[in-house]
C-alpha cells in the first residue's frame, strides 16, 4: 500500500520546486489549532511565494494528486503580490486565516493586510445565494433516494459552517470553535431550526441519521438556507467601516 502524503512532506516537496521563490506555507482552519471540537478536521494549505511559474506547477502534478488522493483540499496558490491585494475579493478566506492559521515554513507577511466589513458582507450573501442554488438543485437530484440525501448533507455541511461563521462575525461575534455552538448561534440569530443542521455534523463526522427522518431534517435544511440567504440580504452592518486584522477575526 502506497504511503499517505502527509504535511512534512506536502512541504518539502513545495519547498523543491519553488526554491527560493517559496516565501510561506500556512496552515489554516481547524487544522491550525489544537482542537478538533467535532471529529473532523479539513487540512487546508495556503502557499505564498514572490511568483509562480507554469514549470512549477507542471512539476508538482504528482504532488498534488498524492495530497488530495489523501483526502486533503486543493492546495490554495499564491504570489506574494496577491496575497497582499487580494483581501477585498476573498474576504471570507482570509477572515478565516487571520483567526486561524499557523506558518509551518517561512514568514507570511501581514503589515497592511486587512478585511473591510462591507466586502464581507457582499461575498457572504454571494456564496450563501450560490450554496442555496446548489442546494436546491442537489436535492432534486437526489429525489426521494434516502441515500443521496445523507450523502448530500454530508458533503454540504462544511462549506456551510464557514458560511455561518462569517455570519456571526459581521455582527461582531468571534466564532466558536465548535461547530455545533456555531450552528446554534446563527440558527438563534437567523431564525431557523438547528436541528437539521446538526444532524448534518453528526454525519459528517462519521454518525448515523435514520432513513426514515432523512427527507424531513433535509426539508429543515434547505428551510435553514433560506432563512439564512434572507437575513442577508436584509443585513447592514452598523459597522460598516470596521476592518478585521490579524489576529482579531
């Protein structure tokens, strides 16, 4: 059986190809910390150097399989440029690894780097709307298969919950590390129904959801959704001019 990639060696391979390019390899999200609340942990990558060539990526093919093969992200790339000027297109990410991240090669440079509220709250209610459209289409798919929807739940939990901390920090709220704390907090603010969600989390991290429940804690989720993409677009933040920095998110 073939050997699992793992982090030092995603590294050391990164480190090869870029060369003296590579300014820092982060790691964020519930990976960065100590704890692992709810059983599951994505480990996501970022990498920042001063330029990226085809030749490198051409060369970190294999790489990059073997890291997802594992069940890892894509590893998220980036010039040194960018990463300073791209905090107005992605704020959610990097409200992400400004709370969470830790540098496991290099220095990630953060002087100058920060998150307006207003652009959060645009790109929030984009991937909200996006998610629910997807939702809804995917539950069409899956029709009345008890199966699909398990799986669906499944597979749309996490993206959620980084949509729902969002939430919680354009009122000001520092996110919890528990997820479940995190449903519940914007299920009180949003006005919809926990539950489903939660049994979302309980499969996700290798629980059980009886069939016969399934198409009904699926129905509260899209409810859940909808009630979400609502208070959205509904919201302005009070604060409007407030930024997130490092350290705050």
């Amino acid at each position: 059986m073939a050997k699992r990639m793992t982090l030092d060696d995603l590294v050391a391979q990164l480190r090869q190809a870029h060369g003296t390019a590579l300014q820092a390899v982060v790691l964020y999200g519930s990976a960065a910390t100590a704890e692992n609340t709810d059983g599951h942990t994505d480990t996501n990558v970022m990498l920042i150097a001063s330029e990226i060539r085809a030749s490198q990526l051409h060369a970190l093919g294999q790489t990059m399989r073997a890291w997802q093969e594992a069940g890892n992200p894509p590893v998220l790339e980036l010039t040194t440029d960018e990463w300073l000027s791209c905090a107005d297109i992605f704020p959610i990410e990097y409200a992400d690894i400004f709370e969470r991240h830790r540098v496991v090669h290099g220095t990630l440079p953060l002087e100058g780097v920060r998150v307006r509220m207003a652009d959060l709250r645009l790109q929030v209610e984009q991937e909200a709307m996006g998610k629910l459209l997807r939702l809804r289409r995917s539950i069409a798919v899956a029709g009345t298969d008890a199966a699909r929807q398990q799986e669906l739940l499944k597979a749309s939990i996490g993206t959620l919950l980084v949509i729902f901390r969002s939430v919680l920090r354009l009122q000001g709220v520092v996110p919890p590390r528990d997820s479940g704390q995190v449903i519940d907090q914007v299920a009180a603010r949003c006005g919809f129904d926990a539950s489903s969600f939660r049994a979302a989390l309980t499969l996700r991290t290798g629980g059980r959801l009886d069939t016969a429940t399934t198409e009904q804690t699926l129905d509260r989720y899209l409810d859940g959704m909808t009630a979400v993409v609502s208070w959205l677009d509904d919201f302005t933040p009070t604060d409007a001019a407030r930024e997130l920095v490092p350290g705050t998110a």
